[in-house]
C-alpha cells in the first residue's frame, strides 16, 4: 500500500539524477528513436511537509497506529467469505467515493497538502481511518505522486501546475478492513505523451481486474498488463 519514499526522494536529489531527468523531460523518443515534441510538465523535488493530521479517538485506526505495534512477517494470506467479503466491498466503495471527492480538488494553484485535509476530513466524517496516516511512518494520510514521483508520494507545499501528472492513492480503514483505490489524472492540459501514459495504464489496470477470479494466480494480474503494454 505505502512504501518508505525517503530514499526515492534521496535519489532525486543526486546531481546526476536530476541531470538525466531533465534531459529526458525536455525530449522524448518515440518508438522509431526520433525525437517527439517536449513535455510540459516540470521536474518535481520534495516541499514542506506539514505535520500528521487528528484522528478523534471514536475513530477504528488499524493496529500499526500505535506506537507499540511490532511488525512481524506475514506467513499466509487469508481466504475471506460472507460478512468479511462484504466488509470489504463496503470499505472499497467508500474509498471510490472520497477518491471522487479528492480528485474534485486536483486543479491548478492547489497543493497537495490542501488535497491530503480534504481528503482526511472526509475520511473522518464518513467514520474511516485514513489507511496511509501512519503506516511504516508515512506522516500523510493519503499518497499523491506527481511526475517524476513513481509512486507513494508525501503530500507537501508544491501547488499543482497546469501539464502536471498526479497519482492520487487513496485507503481507507472501516470495520476491520482497509479499501485501496488509486488514480492518475493530468492538472489542466498536459502533452500527448501524458495523456498517453495515462490512457494505457488505464487500460492495463482494466484488462488485469477482467482475469481476476477463483484459482487465478497473483501473478497473472502483472502478466496481463505487461502484455496489454
């Protein structure tokens, strides 16, 4: 769900990193090895992280919001049925709509630490923990990953610009279960290859639901999507 982004971010600031990325963002190549038109988005670099966000102590959170939870490894994945299945669809609906409310808020001028305390007051109201807030460290309660960012990115300062790409991952925790949902969406107008990017990843995410079923292996899911590339 949330990884540790901080060597992500200790990479990005590598002058040799930061020398390719600008030079890959100012030209593309297209499949033929010539040079496509430029990209409009800019290179992105950590802001200013502001502090965790209240849950009230009405609020369910998940075991690893306490200071005194040990990881441990997890040895099987367990098989759910009947009320926990439906649990789950609950908690998976509810993020699907505050993922809508979020992605309302994905405009230009607007930062991403505005969209995480909207987000996370939504959350709240509807009577959820935001799953991220917390989890192995994350300070936020939702991830949005924009441009350069892969994945999992920390919520800070930096206002939205028009031709940005945004990842926005939102889950939520209700009754026991947590429900994960994420999107990419352009800020304002983007360049052809953004709206590219976005519309295969779309449609690799719906060819790999379409083969999920009993006795399916996990690993079909990437098969498929490599596939659909």
């Amino acid at each position: 769900m949330v990884c540790r982004v901080q060597n992500l971010y200790k990479l990005t600031r590598r002058p040799r990193y930061q020398q390719l990325t600008r030079r890959n963002s100012s030209q593309l190549m297209d499949g033929f090895g010539k040079k496509s038109s430029p990209q409009m988005y800019d290179f992105v670099k950590p802001g200013v992280v502001s502090g965790h966000l209240h849950v009230p102590a009405y609020i369910e959170a998940p075991n690893y919001n306490s200071d005194a939870f040990k990881w441990s490894p997890r040895k099987k994945i367990d098989l759910k049925s009947g009320t926990e299945l439906e649990k789950m669809r609950k908690s998976c609906q509810l993020a699907r709509k505050i993922m809508n409310i979020g992605l309302e808020h994905v405009q230009v001028g607007v930062t991403t630490d505005e969209i995480d305390r909207i987000v996370h007051r939504a959350v709240i109201e509807h009577g959820a923990y935001p799953s991220a807030l917390r989890y192995r460290g994350f300070p936020k309660s939702i991830c949005t990953s924009v441009n350069n960012v892969v994945c999992h990115g920390i919520p800070d300062d930096r206002p939205l610009r028009n031709g940005d790409i945004v990842s926005v991952d939102i889950t939520v925790y209700k009754d026991g279960y947590h429900g994960d949902c994420a999107e990419t969406v352009a800020v304002g107008e983007t360049d052809e290859n953004g709206f590219k990017l976005i519309e295969v990843a779309r449609e690799c995410r719906d060819a790999a639901i379409s083969i999920c079923g009993p006795k399916v292996r996990f690993s079909m899911i990437g098969q498929i999507g490599r596939a659909h590339v």
